[in-house]
C-alpha cells in the first residue's frame, strides 16, 4: 500500500507524514530529501556544470532509512541526513528537481523502494507523476506566512544567520519554481484530498487524517 501526501515546501507533509508512519506503524518516504542529497553532490563536485554531473549519476548510491523521527541518508557511503538540510541546499534544491535525469533517477529508486512494503511518502508530484494509482492521496497547503513560520523555526536552531525574510522569499521562489517547471510540477492531482491546516493544530490534522486512512484500509 502507498499513501501521497504533496504540497507546497512548509506545508507540513513531513512532519505529518511522519507521524502518521509512527501511529500505523508503516514506513515513510521523504522524496524531496532524494533531490535535496542529489544537490548537495551537485553543490560538492561540479557546481557549474550539470551535465557532467549527470554523466556521475549511473555511480551513485544511495541508501535511505526512516528511523523515527529521521529520514536518513547515505550518499555513496557517507551519511549527508544533516547537510542536506542546508540554506545553501535549499537554495539550489528546485534547480536540480527542474531536471528530467534528476527526476527519473529519483522516481526510479521511490518505485522500487515501495514495492516491499506500506509507505506514506510526501513530495510535489506523487500523486500526479511518480505513483499515479496510490492508494490514498493528500494534498496539503498552508498560507505562506504559515508556511514561513514553521521552516523558520526548524532552521533557526540549525542556522543561526537566517532570517525568517530569508526563509519566506526562499519558500516564495520555490513555491514559484516547484508549480511552474515543466517536468512534473507541483499541482493537486483531481483524486486527492486538500488538507488546508492554516489555523488547525498539528492534532487535529494527524486526526482528520488518520480516519479518511482507516476508513480506506477498512
Ligand atoms: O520537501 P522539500 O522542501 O525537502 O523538497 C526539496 C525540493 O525538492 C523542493 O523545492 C522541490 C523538490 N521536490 C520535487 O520537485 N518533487 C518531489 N516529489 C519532492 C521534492
């Protein structure tokens, strides 16, 4: 079984999705984490030129684990779960994720990964492009300021030089890039349920959307 949760950056996939993993006892997938580690080898090695880096692809490993409340990540070997959540990753994420090699790649790795066993997995196009005839699929949204508010309160422990303008015109911009690119944007497909949790606690979203899931394995 595979349940899509997409949406716009900051809207609370991960943190829901992750939560519900942990009260069903499933497994979860956090898709943008697969773009987000192949722009941190990107930003590392050959930062002008994409196609060279493109050529490296084929080598690559990647290996991932959720271990509660952790998506982690190895890159060939090495585990990059906290660097990949930089500004500066951030910054250059929708670049990567506006190229079809990128895409492919990471779509590849998502499809065989959810063949052996339930996932709940959270991205921009799940339900659009990458698993089509899910189970069950989300789609959540929240105002900008909503949004701006809660990445800036992830970041600030991290990074302490970013402001929450900082945070809100990068949200902004990939807002911009994530529903505009031609490769599979961001947009809710017909089949899924909106979710908007502007003004609802984390609680009440968990609730509304652990029942419509019961209901459905039922
Ligand atoms: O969810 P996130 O902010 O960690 O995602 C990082 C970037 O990856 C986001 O700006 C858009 C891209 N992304 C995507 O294009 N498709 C997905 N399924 C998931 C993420």
């Amino acid at each position: 079984m595979i349940i899509v949760i997409d949406g716009p950056a900051g809207s609370g996939k991960s943190s829901t999705a992750k939560k519900i993993a942990e009260l069903l006892d499933i497994q979860y997938l956090d898709s943008g984490a697969l773009y987000r580690a192949l722009t941190f080898l990107w930003l590392r090695t050959e930062p002008s030129d994409l196609s060279k880096f493109f050529e490296m692809l084929p080598d690559v490993k990647l290996e991932t684990e959720y271990v509660h409340p952790t998506f982690q990540v190895k890159m060939n070997g090495e585990d990059i779960t906290k660097e990949i959540r930089s500004q500066e990753v951030a910054n250059h994420v929708s670049e990567m994720a506006a190229e079809p090699k990128a895409r492919s790649f990471v779509n590849q790795y998502m499809r065989k990964l959810v063949k052996h066993d339930t996932y709940i997995a959270d991205g921009r196009d799940l339900g659009t492009a990458v698993f089509p005839n899910a189970d069950l699929k989300f789609y959540m949204d929240a105002s900008l300021e909503e949004r701006a508010k809660r990445r800036y309160r992830e970041l600030e422990s991290i990074e302490a030089h970013v402001t929450f303008e900082d945070v809100k015109q990068n949200l902004k911009e990939r807002d911009y890039k994530d529903s505009n690119r031609s490769a599979d944007p961001l947009k809710k497909d017909d089949g899924a349920i909106l979710i908007d949790t502007t003004g609802k606690t984390f609680d009440e979203q968990i609730s509304e959307m652990v029942e419509i899931i019961r209901e459905k394995s039922n």
